[in-house]
C-alpha cells in the first residue's frame, strides 16, 4: 500500500500547474485531493501513518517534513535532538503539500487558506492500540509545513513530580478548592503533561466536574471520580475565552484553560478564578517571577494596578519547568515552585516581584523551590552533568554560588 501511496502522491503532485502561484495553487493542489477516491485518500493517510509509527519506534517526541526548510526529508526530535532521517523517502514541495492537504477535511483546509496556521488533533489506530498526536500546519514560504507532537498515551505518575506535601494540597481539589495554578515553560518543557498528571491525580482522588478547554485537545482523560468534559477550540468551542466563560455555566468545579494566549484569555481566567473556582492553565514563561511579570505587563498600562491586586487575590501557585539532557542521554524534570503565601502576595500588589526569588529560595519547608536549587539536586544525584546545569539555569550566577563556584566573569 506504501508503494501505492507514493505513485499517488506522485501522480497528483505532477498534475499540478506549474504557473500556479502561492495560496492559488494551495487551493488548486486542495481542489485535487477532494477528487480522489476515498481508497486514494485513504492509501495517503496510510503513507503518513507509516511515518508517525516509525516515529512511535524511535522514541521521537515530534515529526517535521513540507516546506523550503526541510529539504525534502522527514525531520524527528528524539531525546531533545532534531535531525533528518536520510534512510526515509524524499519528496518534493508539492508531493508534500499533497500530503499534508490530504489528512485534512474540507473545514480545515478553508481555516489553513485564510489564517495560514492551523492546531488540529490527528489519530491512528494500530493493533487496536490508539496513538493521538497534536499536529499544526503552517506555511513556509508559499509552501505547507507541518509539526505533528505525540500525546503520550498514559499520564505520569504524580508521584513522578516529587512535590511537596504542601504544593499537593495546594493543587488538590480536596484541600483548596479555589485559585489559579499556572504551568509555564517554553515550548516543548511538558506543560501539558504535568497539566494532565495533576488533573489525573485530582480525578483519582476527588467526587467532581472537570471542564478542559484545550487546542487540541491532547490527553483524553477516561472519568473515574470526576466527570471530564474536554472541548476543542475551533471543534467544540470558538476560542479560549468563550470556553471558560461558558463553562461557568456548566457547574465546574475545575476549569482548565489550555493556555493563556492573549491578554482577554488571561482576563477571563482571573475573572473565573475570582469567582470562586479552581483554574489550571499554561504560559509561555521561564520563571514564576516572569510569569507575574508577564500577565501584569500584557495589559494597558492603565490596567495594571486593577491586574496586579487580582493576581495577587487569585494566584495559587506557580510550576515553571524544563526537560534537561540527563547523563542517560534522556530528558529529566527540572521544575522551579513558587506558592502563594502573605509575603509573596504583598510583594506582587506592592509591585516588589524581584523580592519572590529569594523567597523563593528561603521556603523549601513550604514546597517552594527555585531553577536554581532544582538543577543543584539534579547535578549532586549524579542525573545531569554540571556544564548542562550551567547552561539551563535562568540565573546562572547564583547557581554557581549555590555550588560554591566562581560565578563566570569574576
């Protein structure tokens, strides 16, 4: 069948014009691939699932392929390393415009034309076993790109986590049933997967209604004491913050928004968390003092004050986190913990954010804990070298203090 998915892709790849310029000959190539037989599609779906298997095999995180910028081969990030793998088939730009039109439905295509990006959830099933994974389509010089990311198909223990006994009940439906608990990082640090093991975790634990509001939805939670809703953006709901606002109509007891986008999504979470639930979300931050920083800056500054005393009222806790190469050739957790107590909410209203890190740093008995100390417990575990500590941490100056070293440039 691969054999034949190929000559397919081929056949209507060279079919096209070559006078056909940028989003027209997008749209002609989209034109193509709805004429095709349903065996014709379907063989194309099984070319590219051939792919994502392959990527199943090799441990890969994610896969790249389409576009100027990856030189007709198929790219995969294994273990934190993004590398094109010469023993696959290469294709033209127009053999993977083809291919990466053909797994999506006509909806798709018109959202891909007019915005030139689009999130979607892509499934396969194999042996009975399903692998989900998070895909986004997007164009690389008049050319379609896609990244598809796997889901893992079991949540971590939360164990896993090593959090405090006091940040558990912090996070815990059971003992604190209100507050914003924020997950940041950058892209690819596992935000979404600590989400799901805490929402995991609270599911097991905890008689309750779970609304996720997510794009896509990744992580498929089975209910067990807690009836889970999950809501695509764009399949189930318009945006982020028609999610969250319609959800309070849905008698939750936590509302999970998949990320904080934009400053109305971030608006909306304080809004909801104020009115008394429980929220959960991510951002797009290295530290917990950036993330503060971060959602007070994104507003007008006439709205800053206003944000600043709801934060300050609404934050429960902060989980900033990286995935560092480990001495196995592995990833390893590296997480910094901030949790809301007198002291830290007085230094957010009275703009004082740069005193959190040091107390930060003089809390652990609270569950906090800072990058810093975090990679230091890594390294002295033996888990990670002390170059890649070095290089992970966001104040590598006071790392090296905590080691006693000669902080670089002394």
């Amino acid at each position: 069948m691969i054999e034949t998915a190929i000559k397919t892709l081929r056949e209507i790849a060279v079919s096209v014009p070559d006078t056909a310029p940028g989003m027209e000959r997008q749209m002609l190539i989209g034109d193509l691939v709805t004429k095709q037989s349903p065996a014709e599609r379907a063989a194309l779906k099984k070319l590219l699932d051939s792919y994502l298997m392959h990527m199943i095999r090799i441990n890969a995180s994610d896969i790249d392929l389409g576009g100027y910028g990856s030189s007709g081969n198929i790219w995969f990030r294994v273990y934190g390393d993004k590398k094109a793998d010469k023993s696959l088939n290469r294709f033209t730009l127009d053999e993977c415009n083809v291919l990466i039109q053909s797994i999506l439905i006509e909806r798709q295509r018109l959202f891909l034309y007019e915005n030139r990006n689009l999130d979607f959830s892509y499934s396969i099933v194999d042996d009975e076993k399903m692998y989900r994974f998070r895909a986004d389509a997007y164009f690389d010089l008049d050319q379609l790109a896609l990244n598809m990311r796997a889901i893992n198909a079991t949540v971590r223990p939360y164990k896993n986590l090593e959090l405090h006994p006091n940040v558990t009940k912090t996070l815990s439906l059971a003992h604190n049933q209100q507050g914003l608990t924020l997950v940041t990082g950058i892209t690819g640090s596992g935000k979404s997967s600590t989400l799901d093991t805490i929402i995991d975790a609270n599911n097991h634990t905890v008689d309750a209604h779970v609304v996720i509001i997510s794009s896509p939805v990744e992580y498929v939670h089975k209910s067990d004491r807690c009836i889970i809703r999950h809501r695509e953006v764009g399949r189930d709901v318009l945006s982020f913050k028609e999610g969250a606002i319609q959800a309070l109509r849905q008698d939750p007891d936590i509302i999970v928004i998949g990320e904080m986008r934009d400053p109305d999504t971030i608006m909306t979470a304080l809004e909801i968390t104020d009115s008394g639930h429980k929220v959960f979300s991510t951002l797009h931050t290295a530290s917990a003092v950036e993330t503060i920083d971060r959602i007070i800056g994104e507003v007008p500054p006439i709205e800053q004050e206003r944000v600043r005393m709801r934060l300050a009222d609404t934050l429960s806790c902060v989980i900033s986190q990286k995935l560092v190469p480990s001495l196995q050739g592995k990833l390893v957790l590296a997480i910094e913990v901030m949790v809301m107590t007198p002291s830290v909410r007085a230094a957010i209203k009275n703009n004082n954010t740069g005193e959190i890190y040091q107390m930060m740093a003089e809390s652990g008995d609270l569950g906090m804990v800072t990058l810093e100390q975090d990679l230091k417990r890594l390294y002295m575990k033996k888990k990670i070298s002390l170059e890649t500590a070095i290089v992970t941490a966001n104040n590598k100056r006071r790392f090296q203090q905590l080691l006693n070293l000669t902080p670089v440039g002394d």
